[in-house]
C-alpha cells in the first residue's frame, strides 16, 4: 500500500496522508515528480509504458515519475524513481532546472536533467516500463500526432502545453542546458 502526503495550496505539507487510489480531500494536493531527462546529442530518453497499466497502457511517455510517498522530499522522490524505473541513480548535479506546477489536486515537480545514459546500462521496472529509447523533439511530435506519445491534452491541456513549451527546441532550456 502506497502513503503519500498531503499539502496545502501552497505546498505546505499538511499533518495528513491518504493511501494512493482514495480520492485526494478537498483543499489537499499531493506531490508528483517527472523527469526529462535528455543527453549531449539534445536527444530525450522515453519510456513505453507497460501494456497492462493502468492509464496510457503501451504509451510512450517521457522518462520517468510518479507520486512521492510519505516522507520523502521531492528530490527523494525524483532519484527513486528513476532508479525504480530504469535503474538509473542520477547524480543530483545533473539536475539543470525543476519547475513547479499544479494542476488539480497534484503539485508537480519537473526536474530537467542532462545526463548520458546507456541504454546498456539500464535495468526496466517489469511491472512499469518495457522498452525506452532516444529520441529527438521532432520524433516525440511525431509520435504524439501518430497516436503513439501519451497526449497530456486528454487529461490536462496546460500540462502537456507547458511542457512542450519548456521542451520546446528553439526554448531557451534547450540553449542553456547545450552550455
């Protein structure tokens, strides 16, 4: 059973938990953590979600995240993750910007990382992600307007603007992180 924190409108953790699957309480929120993690060659690394999951079955997505459980910071959140899902432990130095946003009872984290990743190296969470790859921005719309790319509009318009602006190649994130 999954515990997470509870917080306030603005992210003040709050002297409560609920159990993941319950309905978030009214006026609560509870902490999500994403990850883009892209390489050198300004390429992203995605992962296809398992066929038997629930939400987006065999979706492409970007690389890794999910809901922080009690206790854990976001950072915390972040780096278990990843480790859970590709088996990747990232160094925190590599973490080149987190953006926070809310959309309905969620507060998310975006951490943005350049970091080279083999994919040699990696070791999938059976259960989550069954394949993952590089891939450029161009090939990620592509696969979006292909039907293949989870299409965040379905579920929270801003969500999946926002990161497309941030993700976006002529975006100065993209710029700033070739430094």
């Amino acid at each position: 059973m999954e515990i997470w924190d509870l917080y306030d409108k603005n992210r003040v953790k709050l002297e409560k938990t609920m159990v993941r699957g319950d309905e978030v309480p009214e006026g609560c929120y509870h902490l999500v953590v994403e990850s883009v993690i892209m390489n050198d060659k300004n390429q992203i690394l995605i992962q296809k979600r398992h066929p038997e999951k629930i939400g987006w079955p065999s979706y492409w997505e970007f690389s890794c995240g999910g809901s922080a459980t009690t206790n854990d910071t976001s950072l915390d959140a972040i780096k278990r993750e990843i480790a859970e899902e590709i088996g990747i432990d990232i160094n925190p130095d590599n973490i080149k910007d987190i953006i926070k946003r809310s959309f309905g009872n969620s507060h998310y984290d975006f951490y943005f990382i350049r970091e080279n990743i083999d994919i040699k190296d990696t070791t999938l969470q059976a259960i989550e992600v069954v394949d993952i790859k590089w891939v450029t921005y161009q090939e990620v719309m592509q696969m979006l307007n292909d039907g293949l790319f989870v299409d965040y509009n379905n579920y929270g318009r801003d969500h999946f603007n926002y990161l497309r602006g941030v993700i976006n190649e002529d975006s100065n994130w993209w710029g700033w992180l070739s430094c």
